[in-house]
C-alpha cells in the first residue's frame, strides 16, 4: 500500500480493513474517522481508523434487532439478553451527563469524541436507553441540541459541524440522519422534543422541494446552510436520485403530510421549540401531490423498464 506522507507504519492490513469498514458503515469519509487530525492528508485518506470507532449509531442498532420475529423464541429470549447487556454498556461508556448526548469512542486512545453529529442520540430511535432515566435524558438531550445551534441552518441538520471538505462533513445533510434524528426525537415521547422533530421535518422536506422546483432532480445529499440546494464535496460530483432521498421524503410526507406547508416562514431567531401555526389558506394538497408524483412517476417507469 501506498502510505500519504507523515502516515505511521504500520501493517498494510489495518489500513485496508479501516477503509473497508468504514465504507461498509455507508457513513464514508468525514471528520469522525479521522483519529489523527494532525496527519490528515485528504488526498491520500490517510489517517482513517474506522476500525477504531465506537459509534453509537451502529451499537443501538445492534441491540434493535433479534430473532423473536424468525419464529425463534429460544434463540431471542438470549439474544434479548445480550441486547440488555449491551445496552448497558452502551450507556456506560457512551453516554455522557455532563454533555447530553451520547458520544463516539475513539478505543484506539481511548477517549470519548465529544463532536456533533446527528447520531449522537440515536439511541432514542432504537429504544436503547434507560427507560427510567428516560424524562430526564431528553431534557438534557434538548439542552444539548439548543447548545449546537443546529436549528439555525435552513436546509436541515448537517452531518457534522467539522468543515473539512468531505461530503460527510458541515455543511452537507444526508437524507438517512435527518430520518434518524427525526424519529429519534418523535420516539422520545416528549411533547418538545416531538414539535423539534417536526419543526426539522419541515425544513428538510422545504428545501428538498423549493431544489425539485428548481432543477426538477432529488439529490442524494443537500446544503444544511440554504432553504434549496443541493450538496457538495468528497470524492465525486454530487448523484441525482435517490433511492434514500425519495424514501425519506416520501415517509414524511406520510407522517406530516397534515401539517406540512411550502411557504417560507423560517426565522434566525426562532426559538428551538416553539409551536407553529397552521395557515389553512396556504395551497399544500397540490404541492405535495406534485412532490409525491415526481418521486412515484420515476420509480414506475423503471419497474416498467
């Protein structure tokens, strides 16, 4: 292997299977794999560890799934163990009281990646957290997230807040962390953190629709920073579509479609939750219609085909 300039020797093994794991993750290269950001060459993609993180995301996830769905009571009953074993640990090692979120662990130096990212509460999405600390979590969760000032951006919530140029970095917003987000905060229960859920659901499905006005294509990624424009960066020019794109605006369009409007009254003051009125006179019916036809209508056409 070709080793980027200031790279570590080290087995050509280790790179091979950081890459190869980090790109099974389908989160590719952005600042969170990055463990030596003092190296970084991102021509090279050196410094890559993606072997080396703990991601939440992928943690509660594993606890979501079993066999009791296979017909396998046996077999789920101690799987249901191991989920409830690590959804301990989990919790132990990745939440974190005093930030309000839980965090990336970086076990190669064994500290804890206190940077922003959508999946930091993932956990709400899967159900894996304590059920009885359960109020007091979200209350700092929503602290957490006022904190970042994420819901300054127009066009939904970044991946990140790093710019480092790769397409997984601020200012780009991935259509599978809006979904996670989303439905992270409606699981909650909460009845502030279910209005923040929509409050991002309204953006997101804005700005993917004033694009589709615009340009008449779905975009695999869009700019968090614009109410209507695609996104950018990382290894290849950005992809039209998409398969991810049109399913999540397609399941919020189902989950909202009562209240969800077109018109434009975002505010850069507008507090992180607050209620939102509901102008009837504002033409919806139509627009999403146009919407759900435009992601429909290609999808047929290819089955057809």
């Amino acid at each position: 292997m070709d080793l980027g300039p200031g790279l570590l020797e080290v087995p050509a093994q280790y790179h091979s299977t950081n890459i190869s794991s980090t790109s099974w993750w389908a989160w590719l290269y952005h600042e969170a794999i990055f463990v030596f950001p003092c190296l970084i060459d991102l021509l090279s993609l050196c410094g890559v560890a993606g072997g080396s993180i703990s991601h939440s995301e992928l943690s509660t996830i594993t606890v979501h799934h079993g066999d009791d769905e296979l017909g396998l009571p046996e077999k789920a009953l101690e799987y249901m163990k191991y989920a409830e074993e690590w959804m301990e640990s989990v919790n132990e090692i990745l939440w974190h009281e005093d930030v309000g979120a839980w965090l990336d662990y970086d076990i190669m130096n064994n500290v804890r990646r206190n940077y922003f990212y959508p999946t930091n509460i993932a956990p709400l999405w899967t159900g894996c957290f304590d059920i009885r600390k359960g109020r007091q979590q979200i209350a700092k969760i929503l602290k957490y997230l006022e904190k970042t000032r994420i819901m300054i951006n127009l066009g939904g919530i970044p991946a990140t807040l790093e710019q480092s140029g790769e397409q997984w970095d601020y200012p780009n917003a991935w259509p599978p962390l809006q979904y996670i987000m989303i439905y992270a905060l409606d699981a909650s229960g909460d009845d502030w953190a279910k209005e923040l859920a929509y409050q991002i659901s309204e953006k997101w499905v804005r700005s993917n629709y004033k694009t589709f006005n615009e340009t008449s294509a779905m975009y695999e990624k869009y700019d968090a920073t614009v109410s209507g424009g695609h996104g950018s960066g990382g290894e290849y020019n950005v992809q039209l579509g998409f398969g991810w794109t049109n399913g999540v605006i397609m399941e919020l369009l189902d989950k909202y479609g009562d209240r969800l409007t077109a018109e434009d009254r975002f505010e850069d003051n507008k507090p992180l939750v607050a209620s939102i009125a509901v102008d009837g006179s504002v033409s919806t019916f139509g627009q999403v219609l146009t919407l759900v036809l435009a992601l429909v209508v290609p999808l047929v056409i290819g089955c057809i085909g």
